[in-house]
C-alpha cells in the first residue's frame, strides 16, 4: 500500500497496516524533520522493523537531493538476515511502483567468519581464528613475497579482488550475507573485503552494534561514514551493557603468560630482523620520531584493530621517546606485565581509580602516563614492522595494551577492581584484574555527536525517562506505544502464593525454602496438564535452575511433569542448547508437547522466539536481580548515584524487569498469536516493581490478576484457553480497528480516524 505522511510518500509492502505501525512512522517523521534522535518503544510482535525501513527509505525517496544514509544496527547475525529479508521484500515493492529510481544498495557486514569463501581459512574454529588465517593470505608483505615465490600460498579470492580494481563492486540491490557469498563465489572476489569496500557506498547497510560502540572495530569499519546518517539500535534494552562492555577490559592470569610468551616471541623476531634487515626496524624509528605512529595509508587487508580509546580522546602527537625503539618498547611492557603479576598475588579485593593506579604503575614500574596512552599504537605499529600474521597468537599482548591505553587515557567513569578469587567459588583461586566502564554514555557519545539522528528501539524501554539519563543525551521524540487488538490475545498473571497459601519468591533468605521450591513444581505441573503445545520457563540463574530442576528430580515432580511433556534444558554450551532448542520444537511440532527450561541472562532470552504453538505459557520464576554482591556492579552503582543521581535501588529493580519483559516478550510474536505470562514471585505484586513493566503488558493486567495462587492462576488458564479458542474478527470492524486499509489511512488526512489509533 501507499500512503501520504505530510510531505512523504510511503511505501509500504503489505495491503494492511497496524494503527501502531502508523503512529511509529509520524514519531518517526518527526524526528527526521528535527535532525535530533529519538528513544520508540514498541511491542513486540507489531512490524517495527517494516515500519522503520519503510519509512526512512520513503524518507529518503522524497527527499532525493539528500544524501541520507541508513545504518541500521542489530545484536545478532540471525536479526540481521531477519532485517535483510524485510528490506529485500520492501525494495521490490519500491521498484515496482517507482521502476529504476527506487533501486538501493543494501549491504550486511558481518566478521570473516560469516563471509568468507577460502575453504583453508574457514577451516578454522574460532572468529580470532579465522581472521589470523585470512591475514597470513592477504597481508601486503606475504602478497610481496609471493610475487618472487610463486610457492608462497596466496588467496585467490582476494587476488581477484584486488585485480578488479575499482571493477569490483556490487551492482544495486539488497544482499544478505548468504548473498555476498554466493556473488564472491560466482566473480571469484572476497565477499569481506569486497562488503567493507561498498559500506561507503551503499544506501543501507545492516551491521552489529559493536562496528559502531566498540572504539577498536568502528575505527576502522565506520570511521568514513558521513553526517547524514540515521543510526537506528534495533532491540536497545540493554544498550547500556554493550556500551560498559566495548570499553572495559579484563585480565587475567592466563592472559599475563600469554603476553610474556608474545614478548619473547616479538624479542625473537627483532633479532632476527637486526641480524638479516635491520634497515626496516630504522625505518620505523625514523618514522615514529617525525610523529607517524601508524602509516596513515595502511592498505585495507594490512589493518588490524584501531585504538581502544574514544577517537576524540586518542593524542595526535609523537610517540614518546622511551618507547620508539623496538626492544625499549618491550623492556617497558614486560615491566608492565611484571606490575601486574605482583597486583594478582594480592589476598584481598582492592579498588581503585585509574589515576591512583597510574600514579602506582609510575612509582613501581617507571612508566609514566603518556607512555601508556600510546602502548596500544606502539605495539600495532611494531607488529606491522616485524609482518606478524598470526594476530589471534597475540591476544594476550594485545589485552595489556588495551587495558594500558584507557587507563592512561580515562580519569573519571572508571574503576580498576582487583579481585583474588570469585566469590561465589572462594575456594578457587582465581585472581582477576578488571577496568570496569561505569559510564555507558563514553561509547555512545562519538555516535550522538557524529550523526544526525539515532533511533533507539526496542520492545521494552520501560521505564522510558531513564535512558536518557543513563546515555546522557537529549532526545527530540520519547514515546511508548501500546498494542491495538481485536482481542485480549496476551493474559499476564502475577503468582504470589502455592495453593497452599505459602508466599513464593526468589528473594536470596526464600529461594532455598523447600515449600518455594515445591510450590513452584506444583504450579508448573498444573499448568503442564492444562496448556497445549509449548511452555517456557525462565530461571533467575543457571545454579538456582540446576537446583530446582534437582530437588523436583529428587520429590518425583519431574517425573509427573514428563508424563504431560517432555523436558529440554538450555545449558551454558551453545550447541547442546540449540540441539535441545530443535527437539523442543520437534515435540511442539509433532503434537507431544514440551516444556524449556531457560535462564533469564542466558542466550534463549535474547533474540529466540517461542511464538504459535512454541510458546503458549511462559513463567518467570522470581525477579531476575543481578548478582548484587559483585564488586563491578556496586561501584557502577555508586558512580550512577553520584553522577546521574540514579539510585541503586531504581537501578537495579529497572534491570530487573528489562530483562523479565523480554523473556515474557517471547512468548508474542504476532496479533494473531496468544499467550500467558505467569510472574511467579509475590515482590511482582508491589506496584513499585510492577510500574517498571512496559505498557502493553501493563494495559493487560487486571486487577483481578495481581495476587494469585496456583488454583486461582489454572482457573484463569483454563477460561482463556477457552476463549482463545473461538473464531475472531482479525480486522476489529466493531470499534477500535487493529488493521488500516488505504482507505482508512487517506480518512486519517481529515482527522475522522483519529479515534481508531488512540
């Protein structure tokens, strides 16, 4: 269909549109016109992906003398084929309407692992890997040495690419990453390199978050896009931990063995390179004096990773003195390493800023801050002049490097937390060194500033007022949109007692109650004889599942569950998950019925969906709190206080229920779909956690729901099982209308509709 918002023409795939579908675009819309970003939370299962591209394509449409470019971000390699797929249906759609003018080129990028086509390099099993191999068959100087030696292994791929030329593009059109590889394959081209050289070309390009969050990546992949962009962060819950994550480092042990054998091994090769060429090591030097810390026209196939610190916080001047030579270099980074090894012999947990840690690094080691700053382009620079290509045998090295740079270069927004064993295993030791990021709007920063709009969506932002303050940013549009149904296709419950009256939680003095533990098992057995199909059940941690999923072994419940359906487990292997994902599917399929058990933190609840007969039920058993204990988590806490004045409470309760929403969420995936969510904890019934959910499960909610016991809560299965059953009118003719034709959309232009949405 095609439909007119104020100036724009949109263009839209489908005959019908949901009212919500609509509302998104004109918030949308307004953010455009503003240049400003925007924070949209939607509903699971109401077309938001469809919405946002149909809108900033037809955006750009209308618009053709701007250069508007799309980047749309997802979390997940399955997400982006999803998004690719949606695109590809609404292009065609475009071109049929419009003819050549309406053609795009659209782009996923992905890592080498997802695209490349050398048979030799996809051998191996790891994405570290796979890019070591790639680069021993593509760096400038293993290419020069193969040009003499013909017996030197090459990548024919990438030769052929590179013999292209400036020939070697993609011609316009949506491509998948199962699409890239197959045009590689068919031109004889490196689908990698040749998706990196069309990123600055193509109208659309779907990538993950971390080519723009993470300093290391975006400073190569992203560092040439242009202001004109609209950056959207598809399912943007936790936004906030990917932030943390890209700039916090973690050392360990291990990790300082493994640099002190990449130390020896770089001593190794200085010397062979001062006994056979020792003119390249002076080059370097001579290079480093006159302020060239990296070769500013490195070739694409030589880059490795870019600096891990912010790109406005990175010193563009020389390198210091002490460290040009090659081997001072060294010398400064094993007494580094030494440093280190003597903070992990430490018996107690210590914290401390990184300006205190400096000031220890220069007292103890003789290494000043400066020096640090630029250890990670130092040591990038050396690695270019002793020709490295096994980078992923340089991991280790490469941490220390990272963790030295951003503690030279960051004063506030970070901790270093020394800790000598965990503690929920104090008997083992295992000594662990981590600079934690409090602060996630450092990351997100650069990309508010760089481009026009960001769009942050998901289906739970609630509460919505408080991302802003954790991004630290100003949107021009904060909306949440509720869900327009025909039906009542979603019952929420909250279970605050067994049906013998005794209260159930997850709260650490409860958890371990054998009347807890019993009434859970009971509730689920009731619900396993009554609901068809599939049930999910969400755990607050792997141990608290393992000991439940124990003690109903050990009462016989198990055994009765199982006479209903049949059991799978998610466990931390991702392949034994998905095996039990498969088979669950399978009993759903085949009429058995299944029950999954899962973890609320775990890989299930992010991005898997259980929607029609897979997921009819979905429990939440308890509140899934963060470990509270954890030295990271309270000193992010104590910074949000004193900077954000977020308290911890409001923080943690907030993280809490994200995360239980989107385990909820699973369970809907369409209008037409319908499923229960049972709350199993009585803190569910407080409003000052319940007022945390978003606002399509909340609009849901009765009353009459909100303290439940297991009887009350089979009642209520049952009677909506029942209902659900009946045959329903999908377009809501009598009232509200969940589903807009054309027509409806062109009486909207005179406000007789108005109604309908809201």
């Amino acid at each position: 269909m095609k439909f007119e918002i104020e100036d724009v023409t949109v263009y839209f795939p489908y005959d019908n549109i949901y009212p919500e579908q609509y509302s998104y675009m004109v918030e949308l819309k307004r953010a455009l016109d503003a240049r400003g970003h925007c924070l949209l939370e939607m509903p699971t299962g109401t077309g938001k992906t469809i919405a946002l591209l149909s809108l900033i394509t037809s955006y750009v449409l209308s618009k053709p003398q701007s250069p508007l470019k799309l980047v749309y971000c997802t979390r997940t390699v399955h997400e982006m084929e999803k998004t690719l797929a949606e695109l590809k249906k609404l292009h065609d759609y475009q071109v049929k309407h419009l003819g050549p003018a309406a053609r795009i080129l659209a782009v996923g990028l992905s890592s080498r692992k997802n695209l490349c086509v050398n048979p030799r390099v996809l051998s191996a099993e790891n994405r570290d890997s796979v890019d070591a191999g790639c680069r021993k068959l593509t760096a400038s100087w293993v290419r020069a040495l193969a040009e003499k030696n013909p017996g030197v292994p090459t990548c024919e791929f990438f030769e052929d690419y590179e013999r292209a030329g400036s020939g070697a593009v993609l011609p316009p059109g949506v491509y998948t990453l199962q699409d890239l590889r197959a045009f590689g394959k068919q031109k004889g081209w490196c689908p990698y390199y040749l998706a990196r050289h069309m990123v600055q070309l193509a109208n659309v390009i779907v990538y993950s978050y971390q080519y723009l969050l993470d300093p290391k990546v975006a400073g190569i992949i992203s560092k040439e896009m242009q202001r004109e962009c609209v950056v959207v962060f598809d399912e943007a819950h936790n936004i906030d931990n990917v932030c943390i994550e890209a700039l916090s480092v973690c050392v360990r042990r291990q990790t300082l063995e493994g640099a002190t054998r990449n130390l020896h091994r770089m001593e190794q090769e200085i010397d062979r390179f001062k006994a056979t060429d020792e003119s390249r090591l002076r080059a370097e030097y001579q290079r480093l004096v006159e302020g060239l810390a990296l070769r500013g026209d490195l070739r694409v196939n030589d880059t490795w990773l870019a600096n891990p610190a912010l790109p406005d916080d990175i010193l563009k001047e020389a390198v210091p003195g002490n460290i040009r030579r090659a081997d001072f270099f060294l010398r400064v980074l094993r007494r580094f390493v030494q440093y280190l090894k003597g903070r992990l012999e430490t018996e107690n947990v210590e914290k401390e800023s990184p300006v205190a840690f400096v000031a220890s690094v220069t007292n103890q080691a003789g290494i000043d801050q400066k020096t640090l700053k630029f250890c990670y382009d130092r040591l990038h620079s050396l690695m270019m002049t002793l020709e490295i290509t096994d980078t992923d045998e340089f991991l280790h090295i490469q941490t220390i490097c990272d963790f030295a740079t951003l503690v030279g270069t960051y004063a506030r927004g970070f901790s270093i937390i020394i800790e000598p064993f965990d503690e929920r295993m104090p008997d083992v030791q295992d000594p662990v060194l981590q600079l934690s990021c409090h602060d996630a709007s450092l990351a997100i920063k650069p990309v508010f500033d760089r481009f026009q709009t960001v769009v942050i969506t998901s289906g739970t932002l609630s509460p919505i007022d408080l991302y802003p303050r954790l991004l630290n940013f100003n949107p021009v549009v904060s909306r949440s949109f509720t869900m327009s149904l025909t039906r009542d296709c979603i019952c929420p419950m909250v279970l605050t007692r067994g049906s013998d009256q005794l209260p159930v939680s997850t709260k650490f003095d409860m958890r371990s109650d054998l009347s807890v533990v019993r009434n859970y098992g009971r509730l689920l057995l009731e619900m396993v004889s009554v609901v068809p199909d599939g049930i999910v059940c969400f755990f607050v941690s792997y141990s608290y599942m393992d000991e439940i999923v124990n003690s109903w072994n050990e009462s016989g419940i198990l055994k009765e569950i199982m006479q209903h359906k049949l059991v799978f487990i998610e466990t931390q292997d991702v392949v034994e998950t998905t095996l039990a994902l498969d088979n669950y599917r399978r009993a759903c399929d085949c009429g058995r019925g299944a029950v999954f058990f899962s973890v609320a933190r775990g890989k299930v609840a992010e991005g898997i969906d259980f929607d029609r007969h897979y997921g009819r039920l979905v429990i939440m058993f308890g509140i899934p709190f963060q470990y509270t204990l954890s030295k990271i988590l309270l000193a992010r806490l104590e910074y949000l206080r004193d900077t954000f004045q977020i308290k911890e409470g409001d923080f943690l309760t907030f993280d809490a229920l994200r995360q239980a929403a989107q385990c909820v969420g699973r369970v809907i995936r369409s209008k037409a779909d319908y499923g229960m969510m049972i709350f199993a904890d009585k803190r569910y019934s407080r409003h000052d956690k319940r007022s945390k959910l978003p606002g399509w499960i909340l609009s849901h909610l009765r009353d009459a729901h909100l303290n439940l016991s297991t009887d009350m809560a089979v009642y209520i299965a049952r009677e909506f099982l029942r209902k659900m059953a009946q045959p329903y009118d999908k377009a809501g003719s009598g009232g509200k209308k969940t589903l807009l034709s054309q027509e409806d959309i062109e009486k909207m232009g005179d406000g007789s509709l108005n109604d309908m949405l809201y």
